[in-house]
C-alpha cells in the first residue's frame, strides 16, 4: 500500500488545481475579449497532465511501469515549456517570432523523442533518499539527449519571458506570466539537478506549479470579474442613454410631427384665409360705414345699434377663426413680434371685458397691481387671457354657484407670472399631454374649435414668454401665462398718439384688386385723408409717375403682382414711398409672401382691418 507523503500530497494538489484553472479558463474565455485564456487553459492542462505523471516518482511501481511514466511526465515537461512559449506569445499580443517557431518544432520532435523508449531516459533506476523532506523519489536515467532536450526547454521557456520585457511596465498581469513562466524553468533546473543527485533538494515544480498557475489564475479571474463589473456599469449607462436617448428621438420625433401638422394646417389656412378674409373685411367695413351713415342722421335707435354691434361680433368671429387657423399653421418662433413694456393690469382688464361680453356668467377676482410690468405685445397678451377665461367660464358652467375664476400676477425675478384657475372639474387625464395641440378640446361638438390653447401658446412663445398648465385636479385648474420682466421705469408711451381731428393734408394710395374692399376702405379713409386707388401694381406706378403721395396700401397677393413686385419697383423710383408703404393681407400663401410679412413687421395690416388702427399706422408712419 503506497503511504502517502509530501511528494504525493504536492503532485496531486498540482493536477488538482491544474485540472480547476483550466476549466475555469477556458469558460472565461468564451466571453468577449478574452480569448487569451485559452492558451492559459491549455497550460494549466498540460501542468495537471505534468503533475499527474510525475506521480511515478512517488509511488511503488514496477521499473517497466517506472519507465513508461518517466516517458510521458518528460513529453508531459516539454510540452509544458511550448504551453508557456505560446501563451506568453499570446498574452503579449505579438504572434510567434521565428525563433519561437523554431523552439516549437524542436519540442515538438522533442516529445516525439520522450515518448520513444531508451532515448532519452533508460535504466537503471535509481532511488533518491530526501529525509527532511520525508520523501524517496524513484527515477530512471536521463541520457545525455535527455539532459540537453530538458536544457534547451528551459532556455526557450525564459527566453520567451524576457522576450516580452516590453510589458514589464503595463502592470502585474502582464509580469506574473513573466515571472511564472521564469520560476517554472528555474523550478526546472533544481529539479534536474537533483533527480541528478548534484544537490539534495526534493522536487519542487509540482509546488511551484500550484502557486504559478494558481496565482495566474486567480489574477486572471480578478480581471475579468472587474470587466465584468465595468461591462455591466457600461451597460447601465448605456441603458440609460439609450433610453434617454429614445426619449430624445420620440420627442423629436413628436416635435417634426407636431410641425409637419402645423406646416399642413398653415397652406390649408393660407388659402382659406385668403379667400374668407377679404369678403369679411367688405362685410365688416360696410358694417361700419352703415352705422356711421346711420349716426350722422340720428337714426341709430338702440335695437339698431345692437344690430350692427351684433352683426360686427360675427364677422370678427369669423376673422378670428381664420387669424387662429393662421396662427396656428405658423412656426413657433421666439421674437418674431414687437416687444414694449406695458403693464399688465390694465391689459386684464380689458381681457375680462372682452370675456364677459361673450360670457356673461363669468365672475373674476383680480390680484394683479398697477406696477406689475412685463415686455411683450400687449394685445397677443389680451387674446390669450380672452381665450383662457373663457375656457374657464366653460369649464366653471356646471360647478356649484358661487365659482369663480381667479387672476393673480408676481414678479419671480426676470420673469413675470400670471396664473388663471378656475374652479371646474379639471382636464382629463386622456388628452393632457395633448392639451395644446391643435384641434384638441374639452368642450362638447359645436362649442369650441380646439385652436385657442395652441395659438395661445405660439403668442406667448413668439414673446420669448410661455403657456402651460401648472396642475389640474378634480377641484381645478391653474394655467400659467409667463413673460419676461420689466420696470416702470423701461415703459414707453402707451398711450396712442392723439390723432388729428378731421381731414388731413397727407395722400394715400389705394392698391387692392377687389373692387368691393377697395371702395368701402376708400370710403372710410376718405374723411381722414385724401385718398386715391388703383387696381393693378402698373396702375398704380403710372400714378406715381405724375403725383406723389405720403403712404401706400397695398394688398400682399394679387393675380398680376402684389406687394413684393410694388415695392421692388417703387424703391427704384422713391425709396422713401417704399419704406412707408403698408401691406394689407387675408394671409399670406406662399413662403415668399410669408418672408415679406415677417420682413415688413410693424407695417403689416390683416384683413379685416379696423379704421382707427389701420388711421393710427399711417400718422405714425409719417411721423405725425
């Protein structure tokens, strides 16, 4: 029975783990980017096949079962060297150098050699007493073929670990192949020499062995455990920037979207406007020149004037319908409008005015002092607040009496707040999010268009302010108007600028194609100013040739050439009539009529226009 000693306990703890390292290498090399495990696996197999032969040198066999197992643990040695010559290769990242190719041929005959008997070891056997080790090792005879095969492996094994020196300095798990590969061989030369009897040290590379492939190993797994750690924090930041990224892309993707409506809805609206708004400006100016036919004989009994008041409020229905279709299809671009320092309390009150002549049912607390100030356009102002109170009367129409709808206005450093609540039932929670698209409603078919909320918020944006909603619950809803902040002290004169009585010395021309609005307009102008007209741009230009005039009016689009085609013409005769020429519109239709719309701000009228606004533009232009 063989007693089990040092020698065996070594070399069954170096198959041992051997056999473990290489299974633990070879799965880990199956992971991306660690490839070079495998030629690790394949050394610490070949050190367990190693250790496990060298087992013979311990136990009580028979010579010809001793010689066998001299064979193969010698083939197993040699092979051991050309594992650590292709994995410090691999490791390193370079391929095999002619040298080492070399070495690899020769071992390989090498092994061939060791496996052949009576070459390379060979009777007699010899017993080899270490008593402070506690062990007796059992060895054949190494021929002198034999010493010089074991020699030359050595040299290749270390010339191949100082071959990559290079590496020293990329850290230790680059230097511990290096080391292990030069203590192996070293392990090597002790070992020779003692099977040789020169010292009397016991056999060691099954120990060394342990700690080399042990050691490697273990740093092996330290490395890739902390790339796994970095793969999976890589993971999460990439999940979340995918997601983020995602969320980017739909938004996005929603804003393109939300354009590609708008764009659509603008052409349908330009065209529409453009149609609807001139017969709404005769119907409206007919209007007024009715009444003030009607006046001037003291004729204007009350139910008339309710007639002609009533009759006004349609056809500015229908002209605010179509400016909100207009509106709507535009871009919503930041400081495409005017902007003065107004304050903001006598704009809301003229808005609850304007809603409660349409909503008589509204009541409004008002908290908003006389020295709030904010910088935009004090009319888109208004029409937003117009169309936010009367949503809040709708929505307070079915509420217990006594709701009420509240405005409270603050100053929050460069900004300015104003908030409308109502206390109405909320908005549901299914079109929330698309609370300001257009053509999305709270209110039952027939009483509402769903364009107010989004060309409220395209005023407020072209202001560089805002428009959302602040919350929504069963007991309410605040929406928030913001504007940028101003002083008192930044105000210019709100005040309009006090207008001549009665007729004026200064000419106007005339410029529209439609007979009927061009009348009418003539009509109501003419007690103010003197006034001629044209039909066409060439009419118009032969005028210029023999009169001159102070302003011109001019409509945008007309079939033989409109406002572009005037004013590129009159600039080359009277530079100074071009500047002071306004355009009259029901909408621009093509980008090129937009781009002059935008490009003549300050200057631009939309049908239908009103007579004291349209009398006001003219004396200011002229400086009056």
């Amino acid at each position: 029975m063989t007693e089990i000693n040092s020698g065996l306990v070594l070399g069954l703890a170096g198959a041992l783990s051997g056999v473990l390292m290489a299974a633990l290498a070879f799965a880990m090399s199956r992971a991306p980017g660690w490839r070079e495990l495998r030629s690790f696996a394949l050394v610490a197999s070949v050190a367990a096949a190693y250790c496990l032969f060298a087992l013979v040198h311990v136990l009580h066999l028979s010579e010809r079962a001793l010689l066998l197992g001299e064979r193969l643990t010698m083939a197993a040695s040699f092979g051991y060297g050309l594992a650590w010559i292709r994995h410090l290769a691999i490791s390193a990242g370079r391929p095999l150098g002619r040298v080492a190719r070399g070495a690899m041929v020769v071992g390989a005959v090498m092994i061939v050699l060791a496996l052949i008997p009576g070459v390379l070891v060979v009777p007699p056997i010899r017993t080899i007493p270490v008593e402070w080790f506690g062990v007796t090792y059992t060895m054949a005879t190494g021929t002198t073929l034999g010493v010089l095969c074991v020699a030359f492996i050595v040299i290749a094994t270390i010339a191949a670990a100082f071959g990559g020196g290079r590496r020293w300095r990329h850290g230790w798990h680059a230097r511990l192949p290096m080391i292990g590969a030069t203590a192996l061989a070293l392990t090597g030369v002790i070992d020779t020499l003692g099977s040789m009897q020169i010292i009397h040290m016991p056999q060691l590379i099954e120990a060394v062995t342990v700690a080399v492939v042990g050691v490697i190993g273990v740093s092996y797994a330290r490395r890739f455990v902390a790339d796994a750690r970095r793969l999976e924090a890589l993971s999460t930041k990439l999940e979340h920037e995918v997601a983020s990224r995602t969320n980017e892309l739909v938004t996005a993707q929603a804003v393109v979207a939300q354009h590609e409506k708008l764009a659509g809805l603008g052409r349908i609206a330009a065209g529409v406007a453009h149609e609807i708004n001139n017969p709404t400006a005769v119907i409206q100016l007919n209007l007024d020149r009715m009444r003030t036919l009607v006046s001037e004989r003291d004729a204007l009994t009350p139910e008339l004037a309710a007639r002609f008041d009533r009759s006004r409020a349609a056809t500015q229905q229908i002209a605010d319908i179509v400016r909100q279709l207009l509106e709507t299809g535009r871009p919503l671009l930041a400081d495409t409008t005017s902007s003065t320092v107004f304050s903001l309390g006598p704009v809301v009150e003229k808005a609850i005015v304007a809603a409660s002549a349409t909503e008589p049912d509204l009541h409004v607390t008002v908290s908003v002092t006389e020295s709030l100030y904010a910088r935009g356009e004090p009319r888109f102002v208004e029409q937003v607040l117009i169309n936010l109170l009367v949503n809040a009367a709708h929505a307070t129409k079915d509420v217990p009496p006594g709701a009420r709808v509240r405005i409270e206005g603050a100053r929050l450093g460069e900004r300015v707040r104003l908030s409308v609540t109502d206390s109405g039932p909320g908005i549901p929670a299914t079109i929330r999010d698309r609370l300001f698209e257009p053509f999305t409603t709270t209110k039952p078919v027939g009483q509402g268009t769903g364009l107010g909320l989004a060309v409220s918020r395209g005023l407020m944006t072209r202001q560089g302010g805002a428009l959302y909603v602040a919350r929504s619950t069963n007991e309410g809803t605040e929406m928030v108007l913001e504007l940028p902040a101003a002083d008192a002290t930044d105000e210019a004169t709100t005040l309009a600028p006090e207008l001549p009585a009665g007729k004026t010395a200064l000419r106007v021309l005339v410029i529209d194609d439609n007979d009927d609005l061009r009348e009418v307009l003539i009509l109501q102008l003419d007690r103010f100013f003197h006034v001629d007209e044209a039909a066409t741009v060439e009419a118009a230009l032969a005028m210029l040739a023999n009169d001159s005039y102070d302003v011109v009016l001019c409509d945008l689009m007309m079939p033989s050439g409109g406002a572009e085609t005037f004013l590129s013409r009159c600039a080359a005769i009277d530079p100074r009539l071009a500047d002071r020429t306004i355009l009259l519109t029901g909408g621009p239709t093509t980008d090129e009529a937009s781009a002059l719309v935008e490009a003549r701000h300050g200057k631009v009228l939309f049908k239908p226009v009103e007579v004291a606004e349209l009398r006001a533009m003219i004396e200011r232009i002229v400086g009056h």
